[in-house]
C-alpha cells in the first residue's frame, strides 16, 4: 500500500488541547500511541516542521499527516473458525463468540480475532497506522459476544470510525444485571474515565472523564436479577460495565466491577457465571460504498440462554 498525505488546517486555537489528542479526535480508527510515533517520526509535522505531541494547536496552522507505507503486521494469520454475518469487498461483520481476544496484545499474541481475520481477509486489509491489519473499527471485550464490524480497506475504515465517531451507528446490548432494577427504563449519563489507581479499570468520574451516555429498559425480571436492553449512545471502553456498577446493578459474572453483588447472587441462586454476561445483539450503519443502511442481529450464546434459563 503506497503512502498517502492529508492536510489540515486549524481553525480555531485550542489553549488546553495537545496535538495528539487532537487528532484523535481527527482520526478516531487511529491509536494515540499509533499517533504519537508518527509525530516523533516525523510524519507529522505542523508548518513543514516537527513537533512534540503536546504541542499546543494555534489557528491557522497547517498539520500534514503522511501516512507511511503499511508494513506486514506483526500478528500471524491462524485459520479459525469465524461466525460471518455479512460479507463484501470493503467490510465484514461477526458474531465474535465470548473469551476471543480482538487484538493482539502482551500475552495474547496469538488465537486473537486479528490472527483470525489475517487469515481470512489475506490481501484485504486497511493500512491505519502504519501496520498492514484487518481494520478493527471498534472493540469488544474478551468476554463479550456479538456484533462486529471490520473494514478491508482504509477508506472503508475511515468512513466507519467517523459514524462512530459522530454517533450515527446503532449499538444495541442485552445484559443480565445482579439485582431487581426497580424502574422499567431509564438513562446513564455519566462521564467516565482511567480507574485513578487500577489503570485495568475504567471509572465514572465527573471530573476528567468523557462524557458517556447509556439507556436501557428492562425485557424481562428474574430472580434476583434483570434482563435488559441497552443502547449505547457513546462508545468509552467498559461503558455498560461501568454505567451499571455506578446504579448498583453490576454485570452478572463481572468480577472486576461486580464481585460482592456476584456473591450475593450465587448465595441466593447457587448460580455462578464464569464471564460478564453482556452480548451486542444489533448493530446498525450506513454502508460507506453503497450508501445503504445495514443492520444486523446475533443470537445470543449458549451460555447466555443457560444463565437465563437457571436465573428464571
């Protein structure tokens, strides 16, 4: 894939913003880290010079962004088993099982849903960052199932993370909550940031947090516990997790949010899960080549089905 250069004029200065972060928001399928080395690559510079990435962004500042030749990921391409919604020559989308890690990371360089998708997108992929890699638009958990959405190639990838970015895309969860929520529907505005002192974690924090916004309504009340349907208004990383710990009805089976709750539950049911029971069952998005507005539904899992079959 050849290199290719953008440019940005900035319109208005930013006295509290740095460049990095900046053009996060700019380019939202791309990592800070992935930014801040171009940066100090010198692949991006702002008026023809290189910078730091906690520059400050003045008005009338012109930022240009070449984007370097993608090298061949570091992942290998392992054959396995993937569960395709929906496929065609610019994305696809999965039904990705619990317990499969989306990307490679320290401990967890093989087995992924990336080594996966190397294999079975060999020659298609998207270039973002730098690494040649199937494009991930956006994340589950480990141990959460469901609807996702990959692009092949980085224009496909580009016009997606701007419908996440801009909130154009319909995330729909189901959830088994420890507890009887009492109210049939509500919101969850809360802004959520790092845990300040376990950095695994993320927290509701009013402060520096971002904001994030969830609404549910309940589908079904079990015993000492409820089923429920949530959108996602805002994609922050362990939103649903975090949103529900914050009102008092962890996760069933989240032991990093919900373990006193999780006991509780198991005493009074003798019912254990072994992961956060949390599913995307709908997502939905305009097509960026076709212009059409896809959407699409997952099953939810046996273990799933299991847990509400012990819980009624």
């Amino acid at each position: 894939m050849s290199s290719r250069t953008e440019v940005l004029t900035i319109e208005h200065s930013l006295p509290s913003e740095r460049l990095d972060t900046y053009l996060r928001g700019k380019f939202p399928a791309v990592s800070r880290g992935a930014i801040q080395r171009l940066i100090e690559q010198g692949h991006i510079q702002v008026n023809g010079r290189t910078v730091k990435p906690t520059h400050t962004p003045r008005a009338g500042e012109q930022v240009e962004v070449r984007w370097p030749e993608a090298r061949p990921a570091e992942a290998q391409p392992e054959r396995m088993a993937l569960d395709v919604l929906f496929e065609d020559e610019a994305l696809l989308v999965l039904n990705k099982p619990p317990g499969l890690v989306v990307h490679p990371a320290a401990g967890h360089d093989e087995h992924t849903l990336v080594n996966a998708l190397l294999h079975h997108c060999a020659g298609q992929l998207s270039g973002i960052g730098g690494v040649a890699r199937p494009g991930i638009v956006h994340r589950l958990d480990k141990e959460t199932s469901g609807c996702l959405v990959v692009a092949k190639n980085d224009d496909t990838h580009l016009a997606l993370s701007a419908q996440f970015a801009t909130r154009k895309v319909e995330k729909i969860y189901h959830a088994i909550l420890c507890g009887e929520l009492p109210r049939d529907q509500g919101e969850i505005r809360a802004a959520i940031a790092r845990h300040p002192s376990h950095r695994k974690r993320m927290a509701v924090d009013d402060d520096v947090g971002r904001e994030a916004r969830t609404d549910y309504r309940v589908l079904e009340r079990l015993r000492g516990a409820t089923l429920v349907e949530a959108v996602l208004h805002t994609g922050r990383t362990h939103q649903i997790r975090v949103h529900f710990q914050f009102i008092g009805f962890p996760l069933v089976g989240d032991a990093t949010y919900g373990n006193r709750q999780n006991q509780r539950l198991a005493d009074l049911t003798g019912y254990t899960a072994h992961r956060q029971l949390l599913h995307a069952c709908r997502l939905a998005f305009i097509h960026p080549r076709t212009g059409k507005r896809l959407s699409f539904e997952a099953p939810r899992p046996e273990d799933f089905l299991d847990a509400l079959a012990a819980l009624r």
